[in-house]
C-alpha cells in the first residue's frame, strides 16, 4: 500500500555520483566547526585538538548540478568557507576510528555559506547559529566520487578561487581531527544514516562573495565545484 499525504511532499534532495546514472540521496548535512588550525586562528580561536563541535544545514540547503547561488537575504556579509564532504554510505553508532572509513560511500567539494554577520549576532547572544549558517541554498555541492574510485582521501590540496583569484588554499593533511576520527566522534553524538553528509572543515582565508562573484572549489582527485552568485 502506498502511502499518501495531505499535501505534496517537496522532492527529496540529491547529489549526483561520477560514473553513475544513479544520484546519492542526501538525509542529513553535518558541519565540522574550526577543522584546520589556521582556520581557529583567523576566527580568533585557539587551535589546540580539542573535541570537535559540530552543526548541522538542512538537506534542501543543497545547490547542485551547476545551478547559481541566490544571495541570501537580510545579510550584507555572506562568506564563502570550502570543505571536502564526506558521504556516509552505512550508518551506525559509536563507530570506533579504525572502522570508520568502512562508512564512507565517497567524497565531493561542498561550500559551506555563511551569513557571517547573523552568526556573529547570534554567537554575541549566546543564541544557535541557525540563521547564520543554516539558511536557503547554504551548501552548494559537486558531484560524489565514490571512494572505490578516488580512495579514502587523508591528503591533496583544497582550494577555492573566486572570480579566478584564490582565496582559499590548504592540504587535507592540515585538518585538526582527521576523516575517521571525525566519524567515530560524531557517531557518539548521532546515530549516522546512510545519506548522511559531513563537511569536513576549511582551510584560512574565508571572505566576503558579492552578487556576481564565480566560486571554483578543488579538492585534489575530486570533481570540482563551480557556482555563481546572483
């Protein structure tokens, strides 16, 4: 029996998979706050390994399949902040470090949008990030690679240009908490889900876009991403 509901369900959001005419459902987006030392620094913060924190975007926040980024509203700051993004293939719980990447489908560039001046209002009120992190069209997204074909990522260079300038530029190396710990941690947190997405953290050098701006992400071995202001 199918089920029916009273009214329309919206579509469910999705990424495409390299070499697939098949797409990668996406269930949940978790976001690694302060993964790479230099990124701690420029936000003002101590970088020294502490527990990892995280927040979360809703599914629909996805942009993909080279669709244009609205410039979101009541901000006059939005900020780009480019991450390798993990694809959670099989779910689980308490996941130990050296079973993690057992978990992982695969691999993607993803942008994690801010708007800088509500999250900095918000962090002054003591009150969630949500607006500030979690609006409309917040997590532009390329297509997944499964690891089958790219491997479990631990090195290679993450970039961002903006307009053709850099912007952004580290190494997958650099990140505080490393893919499977970061797994294993938030496994204590959630019970993951296969759909599951985790955007790993970003490199320094996070700045204002302006309506306009062209955005190129790389993640070395990845497809990149490439996404437009309007």
């Amino acid at each position: 029996m199918s089920t029916t509901f009273v009214v329309d369900p919206p579509p469910a959001p999705s990424l495409p998979v390299v070499g697939d005419t098949r797409r990668f459902p996406v269930n949940r987006i978790y976001c690694v706050g302060r993964n790479y030392a230099d990124h701690a620094r420029e936000m003002g913060h101590d970088p020294d390994r502490e527990p990892p924190f995280f927040f979360m975007k809703p599914a629909n926040s996805i942009v993909t399949d080279g669709k244009d980024m609205q410039y979101p509203n009541l901000s006059k700051d939005v900020h780009h902040e480019i991450e390798m993004v993990v694809a959670i293939g099989k779910g689980g719980a308490n996941i130990p470090s050296g079973k993690a990447l057992e978990h992982v489908y695969g691999y993607g560039v993803g942008l994690d949008m801010t708007r800088r001046d509500l999250q900095g209002e918000a962090k002054k009120m003591g009150r969630p990030w949500d607006t500030g992190k979690a609006f409309d069209q917040s997590a532009p997204c390329a297509a997944i690679t499964p690891a089958s074909q790219c491997g479990h990522l631990d090195q290679g260079r993450i970039a961002l240009l903006v307009n053709g300038q850099v912007r952004q530029e580290g190494n997958l190396n650099q990140l505080i908490w490393n893919i499977p710990d970061t797994i294993a941690y938030l496994s204590t947190l959630f019970t993951l889900e296969p759909g599951d997405l985790i955007m790993s953290g970003t490199p320094a050098g996070v700045g204002p876009v302006q309506k306009g701006d062209i955005l190129e992400g790389t993640v070395e071995g990845l497809t990149p991403l490439k996404v437009k202001i309007i």
